[in-house]
C-alpha cells in the first residue's frame, strides 16, 4: 500500500514536471504558427495585389492599341491592314490586332483579309476572353481584348507568354493564378478550363477595379511549416530553453516540498529511526516495573533528533505507521533474549497516533511483537495522547476489541491536557492515565495546579484506572505522588532516556 501511494505520486510528479516544461513549448508553437500563417496570408494579399497591379498596366498598353483603331473599322482591310501592324510594333505586350465589323473579323494584322465569326458571349463583360492558343501558336495562351461601338470591333491580344513571365516574377515563392471568365493561366504558362482548385494555405483572392480578371494567390500544404523552420529557428530555441526552465522550477518546487518526506522515506529504509527507553518505576518500590519507547533519529549528518520535530512531518506524511512498526521490531529484538529473566509482566510502553488505528494493521502489529517474547513476560502499553483523540467507528471499535483481546493495554497519555471524556475512556478499555508532566512539575510551586492533579489522581482512583505520572525530576514530586498512591512514576529522577543497549546493561546491572 505505502508502495503503491509513493508510485503513484512519482508519476504525479513527473506527469507535473513534463507538463511544465511542455506547456510554454507548445503555446509558443501555437503562437508561433499562428504568426506564420497570418505572415503568409500577408504577403500572398501583397503578391496578388501587385500582379493586379502589373496586368492592369499591360492591358492598358493592350486597350490602347484597340482603342486607337476602334474608328478604323468598316474600312478595306488593304487601307487599314498597315495601322493594324504598326500597332503590333509599336506596343510591347500586343502580339496581333484584329478590326471587325459586326462580330467577324474581317481584317487581321497576321493575315490580312480574314473571315471569322466570333462569339461574343464567350468574353467575360464583353471585353476580355483567355484562350488557349491560336491557329499560328496553339500551344501559346493568348489574352484577347475586344472593344466594340456599334457595328464596330476592334480587337488586340495579348501574348500569353507575357502573362506567365509576370506571375513568375512576382510569385516567386507564392502560387498565382490569373482567371477571367472561367478559365485560368498559371506561371508554368499552362492553359486551364476547370475549376480552379483551392490553395491549401493562406489563400487570397483579389479582382481587378478596372477590368474583369482576378488573380489567385496563396501556398501549398505544409508551407507554413517550411516557413517556420526558415524564419524562427532562434525563437524555437528560446522556447524549448523557456520549457527547460519552467520544467525545472516545477521539479525543484516539488522537490523542495517534498523533501522531508523523501527523506524520511530514506531515513526508514536505513533504519536510521532508533528506539530510546526511559525507565517506569513503581510508585512506592521505586523498583524498575518497565520502559517506554521514545523515537530518535540518528541522523546521518544532524546526529540525534528530538522526535517533536519529524514526528509531526511523519504523521502528515504516513510514514509514522512504518515507523512505528520498525521501532517495535528494533524493541523486540533488543528486549525478548531478557523476557526470560523478568519475575512480573514487565511494562512496554509504546507510543501510538491515531493514523495507525484506522485499519486492523495494528493488531497484526502487536501479535508479531507479543510473540517475540515469553508469553505473560510482558505487558504491551499503547500510548495513545488525549490532544488527539480517535474517531469511535466500528472499524476502531473492533480493534480496541481485538487487542483486549490479545491482553494489550491502554493508555492515555498527556492525561489532562485534552477532552476525553468519561465515555471516551471506556469505549477504548483504557488501562492506564499518564499524567502530563506539566501538572507534575507544579507540585509545590502552583497551589491551582496541584488542585487539578489532586482531582486527576481522584478521578483515576474512581474510575479503578492505575496512574503513571511523568516528568518526575525531583525527589518532592516523587514523595508527593508516592503520597498520594501513584502506581507509576517515570521522568529524569529515575533515569533519561537512553539507547536501548545501554538500557539494557543498566538493567542488568540492577
Ligand atoms: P511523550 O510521549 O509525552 O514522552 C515523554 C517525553 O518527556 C519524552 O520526550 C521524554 O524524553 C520526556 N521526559 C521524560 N522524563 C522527563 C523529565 O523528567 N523532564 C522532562 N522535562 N522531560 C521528560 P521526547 O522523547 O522528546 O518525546 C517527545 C514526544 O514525542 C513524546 O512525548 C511523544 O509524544 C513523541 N514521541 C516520541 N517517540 C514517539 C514514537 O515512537 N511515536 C510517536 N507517535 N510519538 C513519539
Ligand atoms: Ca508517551
Ligand atoms: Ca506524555
């Protein structure tokens, strides 16, 4: 179980630590491709708005070539054809021009004297028509201009391969596509009368004010990516050392909240928590009657540590329920090879919080130290303090019941500091009252604090409990509570705490 609590919280912290780290990486990705698409769509809009720019200024030149020979036309092809080719000279981007009279071409500036009928419906708004070539160049795209008044029509055209040159140069890194009506022409020169497919990234679509066309620009897929990698390299560097950084407060913060537990952790496994006993004597013999087991922690580098400091952090943690259960097995080992000797059940007391009274653990914890001993040695004294006083429930209930059971006695220590009650003391078979050593150390100087101790010692004495006063350190306390028929005394007058081998030679020694 304590296994499993500390994986899973393992797990937490790494899930936690990588979390951290991750999260400023992938909302600078975010961010970062959010920029780039909207840089794309910026410059695809700037690429489309020139190339509208730039055709505009080539169909003027085209549209003045028509415009120049517009009132020519109904004229002999033989008076006029000179005008239609000096037209085509004078003009860069005219390839051919055509005069017409009533939709038919009668007079061409290639041919001379022609005859064809054209389809005016075929030219979006009636002025421009992209083609796919002519009878002279089939494969070469051809923009056809036409301007008509009346009966007459004049016509210039202009060469595809202009057009091309154009989306090139200006897309160099965008996809262009220049559509009127419903065909289209891309840089490669190529002629297309389909639906124009849509451009997978940042596409922008703008037409012209002045003449019926539009151009099309945008990316294929994946180019947001390829922009991302060309232009912010330093930015994913900054990222992932951001990402570091915050991985590594989140580890350390966690660490550093952790860490008396961990080392505590540590501290069990090597057992470095060690019992102390301190001697319990007879009332009114004197005579050693047992002991009671106090917690160090010999600590590697600190040396030995008073239990009020971790004890705290080990009842947070969970810890002192294992704690508690290597302090017993150290006990039974040191004291069982004497159990023989002892002439009366001879006194352990163990100190107990309430963490390890919600399960039946305990029990099994108590039978494996009774068993290490001589059976009837000793008595087993549980030390449970009244400040913290345990929930009745049935699981409790049915522990207290089993550990009577198992003739394992209890005792409340602190007795008088806390608010255990009549019923209270009870419910739990209480065996013993330890009498908080604050009282005892009042006898002669507090007359108010010997009247409470007056009323404890009572108290005990009706409710047929047996008293243990601690904190004896002078030879008036141990008269006075002698006195006043204290079965117990234990405190400095009678001995300190001290290792358990010491103990046991003192012990000996007697
Ligand atoms: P406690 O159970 O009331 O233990 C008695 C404390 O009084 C011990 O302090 C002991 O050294 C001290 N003491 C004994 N005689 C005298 C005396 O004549 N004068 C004075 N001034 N003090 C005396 P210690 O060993 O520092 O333990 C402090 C507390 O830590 C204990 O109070 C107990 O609540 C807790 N503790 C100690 N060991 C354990 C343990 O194994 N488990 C648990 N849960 N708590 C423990
Ligand atoms: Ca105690
Ligand atoms: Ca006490």
């Amino acid at each position: 179980m304590p296994l499993k609590t500390k994986t899973s919280k393992r797990s937490t912290k790494i899930a936690v630590t990588l979390l951290s780290g991750l999260l400023p990486i992938v909302l600078g990705f975010v961010i970062l491709h959010m920029q780039a698409e909207r840089a794309l769509k910026q410059s695809a809009q700037q690429t489309a708005e020139e190339a509208i720019r730039q055709f505009e200024l080539m169909l003027d030149n085209t549209a003045q070539a028509a415009r120049e020979l517009l009132p020519l036309a109904g004229q002999s092809c033989s008076e006029i054809n000179l005008a239609l080719r000096e037209q085509v000279t004078r003009r860069p981007f005219v390839r051919s021009t055509n005069l017409l009279w009533d939709d038919v071409i009668y007079c061409s500036s290639l041919f001379g004297d022609y005859h064809e009928k054209i389809a005016s419906g075929d030219y979006s708004q009636g002025q421009l028509l992209l083609m796919k070539g002519n009878p002279v160049t089939p494969d070469t795209a051809l923009l056809v201009y036409r301007l008509s008044k009346g009966k007459q029509g004049a016509m210039s055209t202009l060469d595809g391969y202009h057009l091309s040159n154009v989306l090139r140069l200006i897309g160099r890194q965008t996809l262009l596509a220049l559509q009127i009506g419903p065909n289209w022409l891309t840089a490669d020169g190529k002629f297309h009368d389909e639906a124009l497919p849509a451009f997978k990234v940042a596409e922008s679509k703008l037409t012209s004010s002045r003449y019926p066309f539009s151009v099309t620009a945008g990316f294929p897929k994946g180019e947001t990516w390829v922009y991302m990698t060309s232009q912010y390299p330093p930015l994913f560097s900054l990222l992932i050392f951001f990402g570091m950084i915050s991985g590594s407060i989140a580890h350390f913060l966690q660490k550093r909240t952790s860490s008396p537990t961990h080392e505590m952790q540590r501290a069990l496994e090597a057992v470095e928590f060690v019992p102390y006993f301190q001697a319990v004597v007879h009332g009114e013999t004197k005579a050693v009657s047992g002991l009671e087991v106090l917690m160090r922690w010999n600590h590697p580098k600190e040396g030995l540590v008073r239990p009020d400091l971790f004890i705290p952090f080990a009842e947070h943690s969970g810890l002192i329920v294992p704690m508690t259960r290597s302090l017993m097995q150290q006990t039974a080992t040191l004291l069982a090879p004497l159990s023989a000797s002892f002439k009366e059940p001879f006194h352990i007391g163990i100190n107990i919080t309430a963490n390890h009274c919600q399960d039946l653990e305990l029990v099994k914890d108590c039978r494996e130290f009774l068993d290490a001993f001589v059976p009837g040695s000793i008595h087993l004294v549980l030390e449970l303090t009244e400040r913290e006083l345990i929930e009745p429930t049935t699981i409790t209930h049915q522990l207290f019941e089993q550990l009577h059971d198992l003739g394992v006695k209890i005792a409340i220590d602190d007795f008088g500091t806390g608010h255990s009650s009549l019923g209270y003391l009870r419910q739990f078979n209480v065996d013993y009252l330890k009498i908080d050593q604050s009282f005892v150390a009042m006898i002669g100087i507090d007359t108010l604090s010997s009247h409470i101790l007056d009323s404890i010692i009572e108290l005990a004495v009706k409710l047929d409990l047996a008293m243990v006063a601690e904190g004896v350190e002078t030879q008036e306390q141990s008269d006075y509570l002698s006195a006043h028929n204290v079965n117990f005394l234990q405190g400095y007058l009678f001995g300190r705490p001290m290792p358990g081998a010491e103990f046991i030679s003192a012990l000996s020694a007697h």
